[in-house]
C-alpha cells in the first residue's frame, strides 16, 4: 500500500495580513469503485474557493488572529449525486524553529504495496492499495537543485540490496534528465525550473531491483502536476484592430471584438483575462462614447452623437489583465482599437445656386448644355454623397438628360433630341438632385433640392429639304426629248433668314434628266427606255441637290422616281438560238419559244409561222404551235443530210398594235442512234468550229514555234562568243599558269618620262600641316612648327651645292622635333646628268682605307656614328 507524507501548509506571520489568491491546502477524494467525476465547493465562498483539481485558495485579504479558522469543504459526484465533507482547520503559527523546518521539509516516501504471499498454506490478499495522489510541483522554482521531491521505498530493502529506477518522459525519455533518482537511496529529485506551458503534467514508473536486475516489487505510477505561477503576460492577437460604427448610432450598438491570450492555465486564476479602455482620444463629444465587456472584449457604444462630419474616427487604448483584472496581482498588456465612424446619408446635397443658364445650337444633340454643381457633407464618392439628377418640368418632350460626373458629382445637361429654333427659341427647365440612397431617418433636411436651369437655343443655317423625298411619278416609256416630266422642288427651313436656293443634278445613271437650277422643273434630254439595265423593276431613280447661299452654304438632296410603263417597243426572239435534231423526222423534234424583253400584255401569247421563202425552209420543216408560248419544229422531209442550218421563224407578240420578228435558229443536223442520240458528233462538232477558233489555234502555235527558233539562235550565238574569247587568249600570254620573266631593268633617270617639274619647285610641295588628319604615314615627323630650312633657289649653281648642305646640317641639328628615324626628304632637281660620283666607288675595303673621315663629326650628330665607323682606326 502507498503511503505519502505531504509538506503541511500553514500560515506565517508574514501572510497573516494578506492571503488573497494563496494556495495554501491542496484536497483530494479517493473511493474503492474506480475514477469518479467530483465537484468541490467551500462552505465560506466568500473567503476561500476550491478549484476542480483540489487547490483551495483564499479569495480575498483578512486578518488571522491566533484562533484556528474552521471552514468545510464538500465533495460531490456528478452522476450519482453522493455528497461527502471534511472539516479544514487553519492556525497561525508564529515563527519557525530548525526543527519546524525540518519537519515540514521532510520528504514524504512512497512504499511498494506487499505482494500476495502464502500463510498456512494458503494464499494471502494484500490489502487493497492506496490511490497515490500526484504530486504538485509549483514551475519556475529558484531552487536549489537538484530538489529533492519524494522518496521511493520497497519494505524488502531490509532483506535485499535492492536498485531504484524512474523511467518515462523527463527521465529517461525526451526531456531526458529532468527528473533523477539515486538508485541506492531511491530519493526523486528535480534537476531545473519546470516550465507548465511547455509540459504540464509528468508520467514517471518507479522501479525497484536486486542486484541481479531482477523485478522485486511490481513498477508504480508517479504523476507531477506543474503548478502554474502567473508567469505570461496577456498577448492580444493583433497589436491594432480596426472595426467600423455608422454615424449616429444609438447607444449599445455593437461595434467590434478585442481578442487577448495568456499562456498560463486558463482554467485558473492566472489565466482569467480582463479587459477595459484606458483611453479614448478624441473625447468628444463624450470622453466615455464606448465601453467594452470585460469578460468577452465586446466593444459597444455607450453615448449618442457619433458624427462622421465632425470626428471620422476614434482611437481606443484596451487593456487586458490576468488574475481576473487585479490590478495589484495581475500582469497586463495594451493595444490599440481604431474605431472609424462611417457614414450615413445625413446631407442631401444642395445646388450652389438658384439658376443656371446656358445655350445649344439648334438640330445638335450629345452636347453639353450646362453644369449643376452641388455641395454634400456626407463622404465622397459613396452613395450617400453620389447625387441623382432629374428634370421635374420644362421639358414636356423630353429633349434634355442629365448625366451625373462621377469625379466631381455634377449634373451635366444634355441634349438628347434636336431642338429647332424656328419652334422653340428658349427652355426653363426645373432640375431636382437626390442621394442614391435615401436619408437616415429622423434626418430634418428635405431629401431633394431643386434649381432652375435657363437654356437658350441657336440658330444656325440649316439644310434645305425636298418634299416628298422621293417623289414618284409614273411615265411611258420612248418620250421625246426635251419633254417636261415634274417640277422637284426644296424648302428652305430657316424662316428668318433670306435665302435662295438653286438645283443642280447630283444623279442620273442614263443621262436622261435636266433640272433648272431657278425653279427645280425637270426635262428629258433623251428617250426612256423601260428595258434599259438602269431600271430596276420598272423604276428609274435619280438624286438631285437643292444648296442655299447661307453662311455656310447649305444642302440637301432628294430622289425622283419615275415609274416608266410598258410600251410594245421589243420584238420577241426565239429561244433557243441553236438546237439539233436527227437526219430523219423520228424519234426526236425541237422545242423552242420566244424571248420579249416586255411585259404583259405586249408579250406573249405568242404566234409561230416559218416564211414563204426561201421555199426549202417550208418544205424541209413544218412547225407546229404547243401553246401561247411554245411551238415544236420538225422535219418535213425523210431524210435532211446531216450539218448545220439555219431555220428562219417568224414569232408574232400579242401587242397592240403587236410586232413581228425573223429569228434565225441555227440547227445541227446529226446521224442518231436508236435512242435519238447524234452519233457523229466529231463530225458535226468540226464543221461547227468557226474560222475566227481556227485563227487563234493557227496564230497560237506560230508564236509556240517563233520562241523555240529564238532561243536554239540565242544559244547557238552565246557558244560561239564563249569560243571567240578562248581564241583571243594565247596558251604561252596566259598568266594563271605560267611564271612571268622580265628581263629589262631600263635606264637611267634620262630613260624615263618623268615630270620633273615638280622636283624643281620644292615650295609648292602641301606642306604637312594642311594634310587631313589620318592620312599621315608612320615614318613622317609630327606636325610641329617647322624650322626655318634654307630654300634652294629654282636654277641653283653647282658651287652653291657645299653651302646649302652645310645650312641644312646646322638647322636639322638644332630641331628640336626631328625624330630619332629617317624622314622622307624631298630633294631638288640636279639637272640633266649628275656630276657627282657613281656610288658604287664608296666601297669600305679598298678604295676608302686610306681616307681621313673624320670631318664627319663636324656635321652634326646624326653623322658621328658614321664618323666612328670608317675614321675610328682600329676599334
């Protein structure tokens, strides 16, 4: 059977005076039927309060005198309803001895229940066992550790030598090394701060073995509760919250929800959040407009006055407290809750003026008239403030709207039909403006204002017009010309402007009318013809166009229709033109009728004859009349060889007077078969080829033959010309393969054909400095000033010769920009032969051994390396 020693909880003189929220006694209910559902209460709720789990608390600060304090506390279960009490009794203990100490710091022991055992040769029930209670451990504990906790016994450690073991999460399982036990003295401690929000409870076995490892006592369950210490402030899920309150609320008008955690325990103390506002900025019209539930975080309005014109929006500071608000105890946090007043439809919108005038041309529509603008308090561009235009009278026609602008919420009159100033020359309109949507109630304004709109029309020249347009006449068909058919004329709409009008032709396919551009009569040039492809169902149209002398001119058109009638001016033809038939009168015949381009009754019936002559055609055929519009023609005759002939048909219409016509039908005569069908078509179709096709088959292959002959010449010509130009080129002259020799080097200065004119007038050489930039070669100096050279004149003498060396030596050698490489030199022209030596008598073996070269170096620089070369002896 378990046994458990707990640290006895009393009051000292340090807590006599102030023992609100202090844990002091910690009850459970134990029962022999398993796990029940059981609920405390105290008998002085007032002073102390018990929590589900057994944690009594003191609620409220009292002095404690010397005398014990008796209160009961009741147990109840939930579903039987069994009740059960204990009495608690309190005392006041002064002060605390070292033996005090360590009798109330004495560590409880757990004893390992007995195991069955046999007595008398009977088996032995142990008692049942005891319900070990948890053991509660406060978190965030200072120390020191490891704390010692509790003290694990088995009652065969007289007899054994026995080893203590915990095993579970927190000893020997993640967290590891939170809990040890010593495995001789079976002592459990605590090695750190415990923390309940990450781990609330801990489930440990103890177990107990010999030295062998062997089990000796049956494994136990030890249960940690970790006591939550008001450790976590309260976080509020959103630092700024937004919510939303229409103008004019009344008071309890929900607004929004503040929503705090605390990670401590919830189910006590300090985990139980309360909230309020600390401040309210703006605090008019009310420094208390809203209130809030401090259990829930409603936030709900609690004064009338809310006004979006005068505060848009309030800003409220909420706090949320633990310990169930305590000031003293709890630990608080804030945040923000921006409160925006919306608005509603208080303001109908005013006109900022009585009237408004303005002025349209007449017969122009979609045009601006005037703008209304109005003034609304209420938010822009909402549907309280969006203004709704409407025309309440003055315009019985309708010919106005008005347009709301979106942007600036003015009435933009329009004019949707066309106004004629002849007719009305000025409107007053009367225009009323609302909200979109209708006013708050218990608003005192009236819902529309109205305003006066004064609309001036314009006149301006207007066109001309025909009446009727179009105007239909009806007229037979073959007048002469110069016949007057109608008078077409235009009106002119502008009453108060004197105008004229003139008429000229705007259309007329046929070229059959004229028109006087005075008084508008219309007169044929030319005859009528109904049959003429520019009549469509027997109506000829033409336009004509009346223009004003107006400022701008003015015009307008219109369209005489004339409606010719039928006159018998057409001879009817037969149809078809061509047919074929056999050689002999059976099996087939023809089938013909007649073609009238009038209509009834110069038409048809129609009457079929063949003429008198020549007198073959009434002896090779007959014709025979079907009805009023067909006839059948046949052979007369046995046998009519084949080929083509033609059959003159005389064709009578039914007119009056009527009209009479020869047309010719072009018969092909053909051998036939037994059912009818011509045999000898190869035949026929030949003789019937006409002589214009065989032209053109002709014409078409002398063209095919012409461009054959003309290409075989053009090649033919294009291979002699590539064989003439082999010709033209000599094997041994060809230089593709051949390596050239040149033999003649030629002669001297005298042998060549040179210009030499140009080496005698050295100064008119360009000079370098006028060159183009990029054009300088490598090995020329650069462009600096030039030294002053001597100038050889044009015919020099040979004396002259020494002196103009010398001076040219004196002036390269003070040069400053002469570079240090050859310069092109431009030399004069020596004459026709040259009097000094050949060159190739300086040589440096024989001839010069002897010669005396250092007057070299009186030349300058520039021959001293020369100097040293040929008169420095022997080095």
């Amino acid at each position: 059977m378990f046994l458990l020693r707990r640290y006895v909880c009393i009051f000292t003189e340090k807590l006599k005076n102030q023992a609100e929220l202090y844990v002091f006694l910690s009850v459970k209910f134990s029962n022999c039927n398993g796990k029940r559902k059981v609920q405390y209460e105290s008998s002085e709720p007032a002073d102390f309060k018990v929590d589900e789990d057994g944690m009594v608390y003191a609620v409220r600060s009292f002095p404690l005198s010397s005398e014990h304090a008796k209160f009961l506390i009741y147990a109840q279960d939930k579903e039987t309803q069994e009740k059960w009490q204990v009495a608690v009794k309190l005392s006041l203990k002064p002060t605390l001895t070292e033996e005090s100490v360590k009798e109330s710091a004495e560590v409880e022991e757990i004893v390992f229940p007995r195991q069955f055992s046999k007595h008398s040769g009977h088996l032995q029930r142990q008692k049942r066992d005891w319900v070990i209670p948890p053991i509660n451990l406060p978190e965030n504990s200072r120390g020191p550790f490891p704390q010692e906790l509790v003290r694990i016994r088995s009652d065969r450690d007289k007899n054994l030598s026995l080893r203590y073991s915990v095993t579970g999460p927190g000893a020997d399982q993640p967290p590891t090394g939170i809990f040890i036990i010593n495995p001789i003295s079976g002592q459990l401690s605590v090695t750190k701060p415990l923390d309940r929000e990450q781990i609330a409870r801990f489930h440990l076995r103890a177990h107990a073995v010999d030295i062998n490892g062997n089990q000796v006592e049956n494994p136990i369950d030890i249960v940690i509760n970790v006591i939550d210490m008001n450790d976590n402030r309260p976080e509020f899920l959103h630092q700024v919250w937004n919510g939303t309150v229409p103008e004019g609320s009344k008071p309890g008008t929900y607004v929004m929800t503040v929503t705090a955690i605390d990670a401590d325990d919830p189910n006590a103390l300090n985990g139980m959040l309360r909230y309020r506002i600390v401040s309210q900025a703006p605090s008019t019209p009310s420094p208390n407009m809203f209130t809030i539930n401090n259990e829930t975080g409603d936030i709900i309005t609690v004064a009338a006055g809310l006004d979006r014109e005068k505060v848009q929006q309030y800003t409220l500071i909420i706090q949320a407290t633990d310990m169930e608000g305590n000031p003293t105890y709890g630990l608080s946090n804030t945040a923000t809750a921006i409160i925006t007043v919306t608005d509603v439809n208080d303001n109908p919108p005013e006109f900022t003026a009585m009237t408004f005038y303005g002025e349209v041309p007449e017969n122009r529509v979609d045009i601006i008239v005037a703008n209304l603008t109005v003034t609304d308090k209420d938010q822009p561009h909402t549907p309280a403030w969006n203004a709704v235009y409407r025309i309440s009278g003055g315009d019985p026609t309708g010919r106005f709207a008005i347009q709301t602008d979106p942007n600036s919420n003015d009435g933009l009159v329009t004019v949707v039909k066309p106004i004629d100033f002849e007719t009305n020359r000025m409107f007053v309109l009367t225009v009323a403006a609302e909200n979109q949507v209708p006013l708050a109630k218990g608003i005192q304004h009236p819902p529309q204002s109205t305003a006066t709109v004064s609309v001036t029309v314009i006149d301006v020249n207007e066109n001309p017009y025909f009446t009727p347009n179009p105007k239909i006449i009806r007229q037979e068909e073959g007048l002469h010309a110069g016949t007057m058919l109608t008078t077409f004329t235009a009106q002119d709409p502008d009453r108060y402007m004197q105008q004229n009008i003139r008429y000229t032709k705007l259309s007329d396919p046929a070229n059959w009318l004229k028109i006087d551009p005075v008084n508008g009569q219309i007169t044929t040039i030319a005859v009528l013809d109904r049959e003429s492809p520019n009549v469509k169902n027997n109506i000829y149209n033409a336009t004509f166009l009346a223009s004003d002398n107006g400022i701008p001119p003015m015009s307008g058109t219109g369209t005489l229709q004339i409606y010719l009638l039928d006159i018998n001016d057409n001879a009817p033809q037969v149809l078809p033109q061509e047919a074929e038939t056999c050689e002999t009168p059976d099996p087939n015949s023809i089938n013909i009728t007649a073609l009238d381009y009038d209509i009834d009754p110069n038409a048809g019936p129609f009457a079929f004859d063949l003429p008198l002559s020549p007198v073959t055609i009434k002896r090779n055929w007959t014709i025979t009349r079907l009805n009023g519009d067909f006839a059948q023609l046949n052979l007369k005759i046995k046998f009519l060889e084949a080929g083509i002939y033609e059959v003159p048909i005389i064709i009578t219409d039914s007119g009056n007077p009527p009209k009479s016509n020869i047309s010719i039908l072009r018969v092909k005569v053909c051998q036939c078969d037994s059912n009818g069908d011509c045999t000898d078509v190869d035949r026929i179709v030949g003789a019937g080829l006409g002589t214009g096709a065989i032209i053109a088959i002709l014409l078409c292959i002398i063209i095919l033959l012409i461009l054959v002959l003309m290409f075989v010449v053009w090649m033919k010509r294009r291979d002699k010309e590539r064989q003439a130009k082999q010709l033209l080129i000599d094997p041994e002259d060809d230089v593709r393969d051949n390596i050239l020799k040149y033999d003649e080097e030629g002669g001297g200065e005298e042998d060549q054909d040179y210009d030499l004119s140009q080496l005698q007038q050295p100064d008119t050489v360009e000079p370098d400095a006028i060159k183009p930039v990029g054009i300088r070669r490598m090995d020329e100096r650069p462009i600096h000033a030039e030294p002053q050279y001597p100038v050889r004149s044009a015919a020099p003498h040979p004396g002259d010769i020494g002196d103009f060396i010398n001076e040219g030596l004196k002036a390269a050698d003070n040069d400053p920009t002469a570079p240090p490489y050859d310069s092109l030199l431009v030399f004069d022209y020596e004459g026709s032969g040259s009097t000094a030596g050949s060159l190739s008598s300086l040589n440096s073996s024989s001839s010069g051994g002897e010669q005396d070269y250092d007057y070299l170096n009186d030349w300058g620089p520039r021959f001293k390396k020369l100097a040293d070369m040929y008169g420095g002896g022997d080095d």
